[in-house]
C-alpha cells in the first residue's frame, strides 16, 4: 500500500550513488586493454587486421618509398601506475611459396636487419606484437633509470595477459617481450595457432626462448648445434611417452652472409666504360640497347652539356650476399675441424642491396629548379609579386599551404616603363633593379653563355636516343616538345632553349659547392636580366648585318633545325616560314631570321629583285592561294605542289568570297565612307599587321611597270612539268617566277583577323576583303602573264588551280572547261584577271616589308621583361630537366628508370604551366617527380658500376632489395665483387642455421607440434632462439 505522505523537496532531489565492490586486479585491466587495442587493430579470428595482405598491396600502391614506420603501429596501455608500450609490427616482404613445413620458416633471409626489427629474421615470422614495459614518468626514469634489466618473472606475466586476451580475440600473431639485460635484445614470445577455427581441440600454443653464449663456444658450428637440437628433442618425447627416435626426422637449413661495405669514390657517376676487347653480351629480351662501348663514350662527349642531377655522394651503402643451404638432411657438414658449406658450395645465392634513405639522397636537379623558380617568384623587380598567400587565389587542393604567389601575365600590354630587358647592365657586370638590388656576377660567366649562344660550330647538346621504338615507346625530347600546349614550348635546342640552358649551365658549373650554387640560384634573375640585355645586342647586330641568328631554323616543321638551305634536291627543299606551334618569342626570334634569310636571298648575285623562293619550288606547277576562308588564320601557303599532288588532294581552293558573309559585323564607320575618302588614311594602315589597301588595280604604277611588246615574254622559270600547252597559240606553258609571300606570327594572324571581322558585311567591304587577301593571286596573275604573253585565264587556272580545270573523261586536258565557280561572271579570278597588267616578279610592288617587319619583332622582343621572358620559358624549363635525365645512358639500359621518366613525361605534359605563371600552382609535383627520377638513376648507376653489364640484376636489385643471382654470368659478376686479393670470398660476417622437426608422431597424425632452432653465429656472440609447440589439451 503505498503512501500518501507528500515527500519533501530535499528528500525528492536526494542523489544516489551505485558503488561496485567488486575487485579488480591491475593484472585483469592489462588484459583488458590488450584485447580492445588487439579488436581496434582488427587481429582478432586469426586475421592479420590493418596489416593484412589486402592492405599491405594497397599501401604498396599509395606509398612510393614506404618506411618502417608506415608499418608499425602502437598504442600506449596505461594500467595504474604503470605504462606499458604495445607495438604492431609487420615487414611486407613477399614471400615465395615452397610448400615448406608449418612454422618451418626457412624464408627467414628474406627478412632485413636494417630498418625492421630483428625479431622478423630470428623468427621467420612477418607480423608480429612486443609489449614492454615503458619507463615514461619522470619518477619511473629517475628511480629505474640506471636499471636496464627486465627480470624474467615479469616477462612471463605480460606474456600470460597476452596469452588470455589471445584466447578470447582469436588472436594468431606471435607476441614477445624483452627479457633481462637490454642491450643483448632477449624477448620471451608466445604464438596461438589454430587450424581449425571451428573445432576449439585443435589449438595449439608456440612458445618462443631466446639463449645468448658469448664466444668462444662450442656451439659456433652445425654439428654442436645440432647434438643440442636432438636434447631437446628428446627431452620433448619423453614428455609425451615417446622413447624411439627417428633421426630422419630432423631438417636443416643454412645461410652464410658475406656483407661489402661501399667505398668513396668522386666518380661514381661517371658512366663505366667498357671493356677493350668485345666480349659476349647477357642476353637481354626486353629490348633495350646493350651497346655498352657506344653508350659509355657517349656520356663522356655530352658530359659538358648536361646539368647537374643526382646526389652528390654515392647512395648505394652496401652489399650483402647470402649463400643458401635449402633443407637436407645428409651431404653437408659443419664440424670445429672441417667443412664442405662455403659460398662456391652453396646452391643459390641472394643478393641484398642497402641505399640510403630518400629523405637523405640530396636531389641536385630538383633543387635548381625549385632556387630557379623561387628567384623568379621573389625577385623585387616583379611588380606583380604579391608576397603573402591568399587562399582566395589557391586552385591547387593538393600543394603546400605555403604557396607563393606571381600574378604575372605574359601577355598583359607592355607598359612604358619596359625597357630593352627590364633592367640596365653596367661595365661592372652588376644589374640593378627597381628596388635598389645589385646583381654581381662574372664576365666570364656572361661571355661563356654568349659564345656558346651565337657560336655556329657549337656541339649538338645531346644524342637523343631515347625516341627509338625499341625502348619501350618513350617519347624522346623533340617529340615531347609537341606533345605539349600549342604555342606554349620552344623547339628542342632552338635559340631560347639554349639560352635557358646555358644561363643555368654557366651558374651550375661555376659553383660546384653545394652552397654556393645555391646562393648563386637563388639571385638567378639578376644574371638572366643581364644575359637578356647583351643578347638582345647580339640579336640586333645580326640583322643589321645580315648573320643568320644560330639556333633559330627559318623553315617550316624543320625539327632538326637544319640551316642548310643550299640543298640541290626539290624534294628534300624546305620552305621558308615561321612555325606557329611553338611560342610567340621564338616566332618573333624566327620573324627576324626569316626576314635575314629573304633580304640574302635578295641581294645574292644569282637573285634579282623580287625573286621569290622558286628555287624551293622548280618541279612544282601548281600554285596554291590563300584564299580560302581559312586564310585569316593562317599564314600564306608557301608551296606549290605538282599537278598529279594537286589532283589528289583535298583541300578546298581559292574561293575568297566564300563565307564572308559569316564574318561578325562589329565595326561602326560603313565601309563604304572610308572608301569615299582617298586622302585619308585607311584605319588600318596603323595597325600593328600592316595591311595593304589596293583601292584600284589599274593604277599608273602598274601600268608603266607593264611589259609594253605583247610578244614579249619575261620572268620565265622553266617550262612545265607535264608539257602543258597554252590553248590559244599551243606554245609550251610557261612557269613564272613568282613573288615569296610574306610570314605571319601567330598574334599577327589574330590581328589580321580582327581586322577583317572591323570591317563589316556590306557588299563594298566585302570586296574589299576580297582585294586585300587577292594580293598574292593578283601577282601571280601578272608574273603568269609577263611569262606567257598569250596567255588566257583558262592557262592560269590549269596551273594554278588543276582542280577547277574540269576535263571530260577520256579527254585531253586542252578539251576540259572552267569549273562552275570559276564560270560565274562576277567570280573574283575573272575580275582581276581582266584588271591585271603583264608585269614581271622583278618589277612587282613587294608584298612583304621585309625591313618593316623584322623591326617590329626586334621592338617586339626588346621590349620583352625579364620576367615576362622567363615565364613565357616555365614549360621550356621542365623540358630542359627532362631532356637532362633522359639522355643518360642509362636510361637505355634500365627498365625501372625508363619507367620513371614515363611518368615524368606524363606529368610535364598535363601540368597547368598557366596556372604556375599567374600563381595558382606550385611547381611541387615537377619537382618531387624529377627527384624521384634522380634518384632511381642514380641507384641504377651505382649498381651498375659495381655489376658492369648486368642490367636484369640490376632491375630486380632496383625495384627489390634482394634477389636471386642466376647463374652465369650474374654469378660471375657476383663473385668479382666479393672476392678478395686472393681470389676467393672471405670468411662469412654471419652463419645461421635453422633445425627443424615436425614431430608429427607425438599426438596424432593430422595434428603436428613442429620444434625450431635458429642460431646466428657471429665473431661476438651465438644467438639461440628456440620454438616449441604444445598441445592447448596437455598445458
């Protein structure tokens, strides 16, 4: 019955408190903790957890250089006072199957001493867990600090915490704690195993002993070893009521370990040059080049060409050789007074390499791009640079938060304020800029760029080799030049691409301590400012003089950059012209040479004024115009094809008024008032692409340049080709010599473009339009008609244009007829053909101001920053990295640095260099790829100096640190290596054995309790490790 009573307010808020009484031990806690931290791992129902198999690979995948600390995990258990370290440890060594028995673990070479924990070769074992106790409190390490012992009770207790939490997780990885003094590295360790998950009875447990003798022992050979096996052996039947042996049972497995330490050496980088004498190649099936005298004289003659890459001491550390005994049982033996195991005797060997880390292999390429950048975005001149970082302006999620920032636009307007170079060069060789910084750097420096700039001698930079189709398809540098963004590159050893390189070149060679280099990187501006200045002079005095400027090809998808023009051969003739595929300071450079290359071609002897490039063209008889709608965005068609070449082409001909009505109408002032004002200036007679206006073909000009005498024949080339005959007299038709056409650069091309868009759509602009781009066609009309003074428009356009020269099949080319475009009455060819005067090439208006032009590319490139310069040059720059470690021989020798520089390609090919130059991206990505090509080089070249010619080892040795040596002549090379001065391999630094027993016969057939000694004998101590398995039924 409850209550009426109301209850009081104290007595309603009253708290209660629930005590548990139950007691606790510090011992249960620690269990506790071993199991949650074993489940956070994931180890638990005999899974490996965040070290399983699956994301071993992937983390083999994301991580480039993986360490031992991205394979280590710990965790910190606090139990009362005491803090106790709880380590997961796993070495991801790939381990070849061979059937061996359980626990056997004769793989155990395959585990390396230098950054994992030793306890993975003691024990074969890739996964494994230490608890130790951690003296972390400042008591702890002032009272047990000169206590370096643990004691062997205490051992025990973490290993039975352990042993608890593994039976309720299902935990299968080894476990091990230190064990009395700490420098010997004693551990106790404990192993659950089950091989049936679902029947508990067949759960085994592994112990784990650990012994140290110091020498001299009796124990420090096979045969005393192995009497102590069978002890215990013995020892371990007896336990189980079994008194016969069975000696057969016992297995042996030996590895003798011969470790070569790495010598200095200053020269490790020079490439090891072959032997006097020819000698047998190792067959190599990958296809790369074994041509080791070709390729070893090769760095010696580029050597002066090269940049500096690579690490500046030898990577490779050391060497280590294992000899392998896989198991037996009789034929090798190991007593105190003889032995038959040495490294001749043994049935494989095992090579081991050690490099230093990454993290100490200095990158010498890397850093001078990154110091080359870094002047660059910091130099004071730049008045763009915005020093503090603005997130607002960061487009790259994966670079640093550091990020720097030039807002720099290479085609921003030139302000007045540009000088020739940006900057004013004194007799000091000092540069001083806006903010007052004076640059100091040595004549010797700037004339050694200019000579090899401007020298016509100078050595090709490098034998590029890596193009070739049996190297795996790698792109070679001229064609990765093409691969990139249209007008964003230079060619492959043009003129600026040099004059970055020797710029780099000259500072990195006259440095050649580390730090002093980087001082001088670090002010590289400063020098390129000066450099730019005394270049522009050369550039001008080349064309005031008539020298064609070195390094710049005046023809057309010229790739070589040949400059021979004096070819006899009209199919090999290249044509005059600027290539738009490249950058607009190499088309203004090219503008200039062009320019040089016409005005000789004038003035030469054999050439009179006005002729034209005929001498490129003699078997071609059909001449191309560029009348077609495409013309405003390209440069002029600079060759005449053949007539059976013109037949079978393609391409569209010579409608100029085709599609004009397309053009956008954006201009204001009719055309037609500016054709009612001839005093005044045509609005684009200022325009930076000087446009020619012929408001009026029969104009007094012409017609006192005409040939009077209507018979009279003048600038005829050469008959044609395919003897053809004029249709009126039948005399044989007549080639004329012809006017060049002009060259354009692609910013030229836009301006011409717009200018045309300017000038409306009416009907008078329209012919307008159509005059201005009939030039080229009006001139070959006259020079036609001086050359065949009977000539009729149908003769024109049989050779000019085949293609609208219809003849009826079965039909002589004189039965055909005009085209149906070229019937109409008002078709532009009829037109001027009726307007046209008989006037020779020689006596023609030029159509091309060769003086004009080349002045305003001069103006062009001297009106050019340093700075604008530079960033125009960002993507020449990585090229120039690349073609550095690409042309090393042994690139041609070495799949793995082959494979390395294909991501390097693919990475400099899809970089966003715009974004670099406005200060949107970092140059990081570069930089951390070429520094990985530096150094997997640089690891192939040390390799390869110490095993000559041996390139598959060397590859398996790259991409693994161990392998198995062949045999043959891997052996051969192997054994050169170890041998002494008496020509034998010294003594072994380390033996190690592994005795096993399988002891199948203790319990029952299916179920084994395998027994395993492994000993290491050294000079100063013979390590015992000892693993014993019981039954779980019988502990």
């Amino acid at each position: 019955m409850s209550t009426k009573r109301r209850q009081s307010s104290y007595s309603a808020e009253e708290p209660f408190e629930f005590v548990d009484y139950t007691s606790v031990s510090n011992f249960e806690r620690l269990v506790t903790h071993i199991e949650e931290t074993l489940y956070s791992w994931g180890i638990k129902d005999g899974s490996f957890g965040i070290f399983s198999d699956e994301q071993i690979s992937a983390a083999k995948a994301a991580l480039s250089n993986p360490t031992a600390e991205e394979y280590t995990r710990k965790e910190v258990l606090s139990v009362d006072d005491d803090t106790f370290s709880f380590t997961y440890h796993c070495q991801p060594t790939v381990i070849e199957s061979n059937n061996a028995p359980p626990l056997a673990a004769d793989h155990f070479y395959q585990f390396q001493y230098n950054q994992y924990h030793p306890l993975h070769r003691w024990t074969g074992q890739s996964r494994l867990l230490i608890l130790k106790l951690a003296n972390d409190s400042i008591k702890k390490k002032i009272l047990l600090g000169t206590r370096s012992s643990i004691e062997n009770h205490q051992a025990k207790q973490l290993i039975s915490a352990c042993a608890i939490a593994f039976q309720n997780t299902g935990c299968s990885v080894p476990v091990f704690t230190p064990v009395g003094q700490e420098r010997h590295k004693m551990f106790l360790g404990y192993m659950l195993t089950t091989s049936n998950m679902d029947h508990p009875l067949n759960e085994t447990e592994t112990r784990f002993n650990m012994t140290i003798i110091s020498p001299p022992s009796t124990l420090s050979c096979l045969d005393e070893l192995k009497y102590l096996f069978m002890q215990k052996q013995n020892a371990l039947r007896e336990t189980y009521g079994k008194v016969d042996y069975d000696d057969k049972d016992v297995w042996t497995t030996a590895v003798y370990t011969y470790d070569l330490k790495n010598w200095f050496e200053n020269n490790w980088k020079q490439w090891p040059e072959a032997p006097d004498t020819a000698s047998e190649r190792p067959s190599i099936s990958r296809g790369f080049s074994d041509d080791f005298g070709q390729t070893s004289q090769k760095l010696l003659d580029d050597t002066e060409n090269m940049l500096p890459f690579g690490s500046y001491n030898d990577p490779l550390r050391s060497l280590t050789l294992s000899a392998l005994f896989p198991f037996w049982q009789d034929g090798l033996y190991d007593d105190a007074q003889s032995t038959n195991m040495d490294a001749l005797t043994a049935k494989q060997w095992v090579l081991s390499r050690e490099f230093a880390p990454a993290n100490q292999q200095r990158a010498d390429l890397s850093n001078i791009i990154e110091q080359i950048i870094g002047s660059w975005i910091k130099d004071p001149c730049n008045s763009e640079y915005l020093a503090p970082y603005d997130e607002d302006n960061d487009e790259s999620a994966n670079d640093r938060a550091m990020l720097l920032r030039n807002l720099f636009l290479a085609n921003n307007p030139r302000s007045t304020s540009s000088s020739a170079s940006g900057s004013m060069a004194d007799s000091t060789g000092g540069s001083r800029s806006g903010d007052e910084q004076v640059t100091v750097v040595k004549s010797d420096q700037i004339e050694e760029v200019l000579n090899n700039l401007f020298s016509r001698n100078k050595m090709p930079l490098y034998n590029n080799k890596a193009g070739k189709e049996d190297q795996k398809e790698m792109l070679d540098t001229k064609k990765l030049v093409l691969k990139f963004k249209a007008s964003s590159s230079v060619p492959y050893g043009s003129f600026f691409w040099n004059l970055l390189l020797f710029a780099i070149k000259a500072l990195a060679n006259g440095n050649t301590n580390p730090n002093s280099r980087r001082q001088h990187f670090a002010d590289f501006m400063g020098f390129f400012r000066i450099v730019w200045t005394e270049v522009l002079r050369k550039i001008r005095w080349h064309w005031e003089n008539l020298e064609p400027i070195p390094g710049v090809s005046p023809y057309l998808y010229d790739d070589d950059n040949d400059e021979d023009h004096n070819c006899t051969d009209p199919k090999k003739k290249k044509i005059l012209g600027i290539d738009l595929r490249f950058n607009i300071l190499h088309q203004k450079l090219s503008m200039v040479n062009c320019c040089i290359y016409r005005q000789r071609q004038s003035n030469s002897p054999q050439s009179g004024k006005g002729t034209s490039s005929k001498e490129q063209t003699i078997q071609d008889n059909t001449r191309r115009s560029n009348l077609n709608n495409e013309g405003p965005g390209q440069s002029k068609k600079q060759t005449r094809s053949s007539v059976i070449d013109d037949s079978d082409s393609t391409e569209e001909f010579f409608d100029t008024v085709e599609d004009v009505e397309g053009s956008i109408n954006i201009v204001q002032r009719p055309v037609d008032e500016e054709l009612e004002e001839p005093g005044s200036a045509h609005p684009l007679s200022e325009s930076y692409v000087r446009l020619p206006f012929v408001a009026m073909f029969n104009n007094e000009e012409a017609e006192a340049a005409a040939i009077k005498d209507p018979n009279r024949a003048e600038g005829q080339l050469c008959e044609h080709t395919e003897g053809l005959k004029l249709l009126k007299t039948g005399e044989p038709l007549q080639v004329p010599v012809t006017q060049d056409p002009g060259f354009m650069t692609e910013d030229m091309v836009k301006e011409q473009a717009e200018a045309f868009e300017n000038m409306g759509s009416s009907d008078r602009a329209t012919l307008k339009r159509a005059q201005l781009q009939s030039r080229q066609l009006y001139s070959d009309m006259q020079a036609f008609k001086a050359a065949n003074p009977h000539a009729c428009l149908e003769d024109f356009v049989r050779w000019h244009s085949p293609r609208d020269w219809i003849v009826p099949e079965g039909s002589k080319n004189e039965e055909g007829h005009l085209s149906k475009r070229m019937s109409e009455p008002n078709n532009i060819w009829q037109e001027l053909w009726n307007c046209s005067h008989r006037i020779p090439c020689s006596r023609q208006s030029p159509l091309f101001n060769i003086y004009t032009e080349a002045e305003k590319a001069l103006f062009f490139l001297e009106t050019t920053s340093v700075h604008e310069l530079f960033s125009t040059m960002l993507p020449t720059l990585g090229l120039i990295a690349y073609d550095t470690l690409v042309n090393h021989p042994v690139v041609e020798h070495s799949r793995p640095v082959t494979d390395e520089l294909q991501e390097l390609r693919d990475v400099l090919i899809h970089f966003p260099w715009d974004d670099l130059r406005f200060g949107k991206k970092t140059i990081e990505s570069i930089t951390f790829q070429i520094r990985e090509v530096e150094s997997m080089m640089c690891n192939a070249i040390s390799l390869l100096r110490k095993l000559p010619r041996q390139y598959d080892l060397v590859d398996r040795l790259l991409l693994s640190e161990q392998t198995i040596v062949q045999e043959g002549q891997e052996r051969s090379a192997v054994f050169q290596l170890f041998k002494n001065d008496d020509g034998i391999i010294s003594k072994p630094s380390s033996r190690e054995y592994v005795l096993y027993s399988s002891c199948n016969d203790l319990v029952s057939p299916e179920k084994c309790l395998p027994m395993r000694q492994y000993a290491l004998v050294k000079d100063n101590e013979v390590r015992i490790v000892d693993l014993h398995t019981v039954d779980t039924i019988y502990s």
